[in-house]
C-alpha cells in the first residue's frame, strides 16, 4: 500500500496504540489521553517549556539512521512546512528548540521527514520499508508521550499534535488530522484558562495562531465545520477584535490580524440562525447576521489599507518570497471580502452579468493565484505545505462564479499546483470541482470529504 494514502478505519484507541493503526501503519490517535486536557485521569497539561531554557542545538539523535532524516526534516521539510512565511517563528524555533528538548517531538519530526524525503524528494527505499518505519518512529513519540504519564508537557504534547496533523494530512488521513486538531485545540483552551487574564507569552500566542490557522483550514475543507478558536484564544488571535492597528511591523504580523478577522467570519458564516425568543421574528436573525458580516467586511477593509501602506513603505526591498507572501495574504483578504458579501449583500450576490463587480473579484482571484504558480520554483513532485495556500480560493471561485471561462481557469490552476496544502490536495481537488461543475444543477457545494465520495467512487 503506498505510504501516502492510508485507509480510513476507525481508531480503537487502545494505548498506546491500537492494532487497527498499526494493521493500517499510520500513526495511533491512542496518545489522546496523554494529549488531551480532558482525558488521562482528567488532569490538565503542565506549563509550557520556556525556549531560553530549552539546550543548544547540538545533535538529539542517536543513530545514522535518524540523523539523515533529522537533517532531511531540518532542512527540507521545514522550509516547505512554514509555506510562503520563511521567517515561521513557529517552525524554525520552537519545532527545531522542541525537537532537541523532547523525544516525543523529535520522534515525530523523524516520522514525518522519512515521509517527507520518500514522497516528495523520491527515496530508494519501498514503500513497505518507509511505512514502517514511518510507523515505528510515531509509535516511539506516542511512547514518550505516554511515559511522562497524563500531564506532558503542553508545548510538547502542542507540538506533537501540529506535527501529527500534517503527517495525517500528507498521507490522506484527514480523520486522523482531524482528531489530532481537535485534540490540541482542547489544549488550548484548557491552557488559555489556567493562565486566566495574566499577560500570554510569545510561545503561547503562536501556538494560538498556528491552531487558528488550522482551524480555519479545517472549516474551509469541512462543509459542516465551524471553527472552535473564534475569539477564545490567546491575545494573539484575540487582540484586533475591534481595532485594526495603523501599521504592521512584517508580513506575519499582517497575517495574524488578517486571520483573527477570517475566523470570526468563518465562525459567522457557519452559524446558524436560531431565534432565541418567541417574539424574535426569523427575518430579524437575518439582518442581525448581515449587520455582523458587514462589520467584518469594514474591519477587512480597513486592514487592507493597513497593508497597503506597509508595501509602500517596503516593497522595494521585499526578496522573492516575501512578495509572494504579500501576494498570498492579498489573495486571501479578497477571497475573505467576497465570501462576505456574497453572504450580506443580495443585490451583489444576484448579479447574473458576466462583467459584474462580482465576477470581476473572481477574476483577479485567478490573476494572483496564477501569479503565485509561476513565479513558484517547487520541483514538479508534489510537495506538501501546512499553511493555507491558493487551492482554496480557487476551489471557491470554480464554485462560485457564474463565468465557465473563470470556473475553467481555476480548476486548470488547481491541477496545475505542486503541493498540498494542509487539508487540501490539488489533484483531488481538482477532479472534485471539475465533475461538480460537469453534473452539478444549482446546488451548492459540499464539503470536500463528502464531495469526494459523490463524484471520486
């Protein structure tokens, strides 16, 4: 069985795995009990490491074998993790500072850089000799888990989660990412009320913005998702509720505002309307809605002007990848701008005219995503990302727009895109959308799961 698409067989959370996961050699949502706040003798995840006191980067491994894939994670794995953002304070400190200081991470970034260099840079070995070994270094991290008993480390046991997620995600175990997610955003907010209103670290804001980002991927992919961060999260993802600051100090500060707006708009697109009182009339829920997502869309705005001015203060010293980033955060501002007005604004949504100011946001959600695809240097092998890239907002345009030359463009776009994005993978993506589009009769879309079984059996 190739290493990269496991089957969807349920867990039997035995610990610390279970045989249906180790039949299916992916790794075991077993350590849930180790990870999460709710489980494990109901006790709560110790406090975070401090990154000062962390040890120097001198070597955690202790053979050849780890080391080359070690390295292979430190140096290729990593960067393509982290996506458009190389300065990732996430990936490129705490991943690396946790990976020296806990076995448990280690062993998992050992499982997923073995994967990472078999599928994407084309290994000699089998597949068979890389799924076990795949497996046996994810049963070793769920081991040291276990062995620190029900109160990990929470840095440690967050870490794990992320790095779980994405090897989910890289072999097609969207379940088990998905358990993984939510096991972790449990921890969270577990760890959000230990701290109480005392001031968050560093550390902790960006793991509230890692899992604010994942969340939101999640609901993207998940018709039926809503998102569980909202605004109960660190300062991080909460701090910009209301006010938009004047200037961003870099790319990844304009990005963590930009989400903390993308998940209350997820959260308010995906909520739905109840009438709390019997003299509440249903068309009052209804404009309550629109007068939120009119908020968000003023708030969006207002970023935007924000972001314009830090790119005329600093565009002309970005290098590459930094303007493809800038690139990337204004493709997802307009797509965000559009879902919401779609959503408040009927009028907007009802234009049937190819020329319309509707289509025309479609269009430039096609000009920037094309953009990106040729300016990218990623080999031809699929490589796989955990940040949201530029398969979502097309996949949204070709379902969206009402033009077939648009709709064409964005899934010839999707084909066309080297590397997975977290939940997304482009080539399944791509064949949903196009059969949709092929079959579909007026009625909207699902979520990629379930669409995937319609169209993909």
């Amino acid at each position: 069985m190739p290493v990269h698409r496991a089957r969807h067989v349920k867990c039997g959370e035995e610990k610390p795995t279970c045989q249906r996961c180790r039949d299916v050699g992916r790794p075991c949502g077993g350590y849930k009990a180790a990870l999460s706040p709710s489980e494990g003798h109901g006790s709560s995840p110790t406090p975070s490491l401090s990154p000062a006191a962390l040890p120097g980067l001198m070597s955690p491994v202790q053979n050849a074998v780890e080391r080359r894939y070690f390295n292979y994670f430190r140096q290729h794995t990593i960067p393509d993790l982290a996506g458009y953002d190389s300065q990732s304070y996430f990936w490129n400190y705490i991943v690396l500072q946790t990976c020296h200081a806990s076995p448990a991470v280690l062993h998992a970034a050992l499982a997923l850089g073995a994967l990472y260099e078999h599928t994407h840079n084309g290994s000699a070995a089998s597949d068979d000799k890389i799924g076990r070994l795949i497996l046996q270094q994810s049963n070793k991290a769920i081991r040291n888990l276990c062995i620190q008993g029900p109160k990990p480390p929470v840095q440690v046991a967050l870490v794990c989660c992320v790095v779980f997620i994405c090897l989910g995600n890289a072999q097609g175990d969207h379940e088990g990412a998905l358990r993984h997610l939510q096991n972790g955003l449990s921890m969270l907010e577990e760890w959000r009320l230990q701290e109480g209103g005392t001031k968050s670290t560093r550390v902790q804001e960006t793991f509230a913005q890692v899992f604010c980002r994942l969340d939101i991927q999640a609901t993207s992919f998940l018709d039926s998702r809503q998102p569980r961060l909202y605004s109960n999260s660190f300062n991080g993802v909460s701090a910009y509720g209301s006010i938009i600051p004047k200037s961003f100090a870099s790319l990844s500060d304009a990005q963590v505002v930009l989400e903390s707006i993308a998940i209350r708009s997820f959260y308010s697109l995906t909520s739905k309307t109840q009438v709390h009182y019997a003299s509440q009339k249903y068309d009052d829920c209804i404009s309550a809605r629109e007068v939120i997502l009119q908020g968000l869309a003023a708030r969006l705005n207002q970023w935007h002007g924000t972001f314009e001015a830090f790119l005329a203060a600093h565009r002309a010293t970005m290098q590459r990848n930094d303007l493809q980033f800038s690139v990337l955060l204004k493709l997802h501002h307009r797509t965000m701008s559009l879902m919401l007005r779609l959503k408040s604004d009927p009028d907007f949504a009802a234009s049937a005219a190819l020329d319309s100011p509707k289509e025309v946001e479609f269009s430039s959600i096609i000009s920037a995503a094309r953009s990106l695809i040729s300016s990218s240097t990623t080999p031809s092998r699929l490589k796989f990302t955990a940040e949201m890239g530029i398969i979502a907002p097309l996949y949204f345009t070709a379902m969206k727009s009402i033009s077939a030359q648009i709709q064409r463009d964005a899934v010839e776009l999707i084909s066309k895109c080297n590397r997975r994005e977290g939940f997304w993978d482009p080539e399944m993506v791509a064949k949903i959308a196009g059969r949709v589009l092929e079959s579909r009769d007026g009625v909207g879309p699902g979520g990629i799961p379930d669409l995937a079984k319609l169209y993909l059996t």
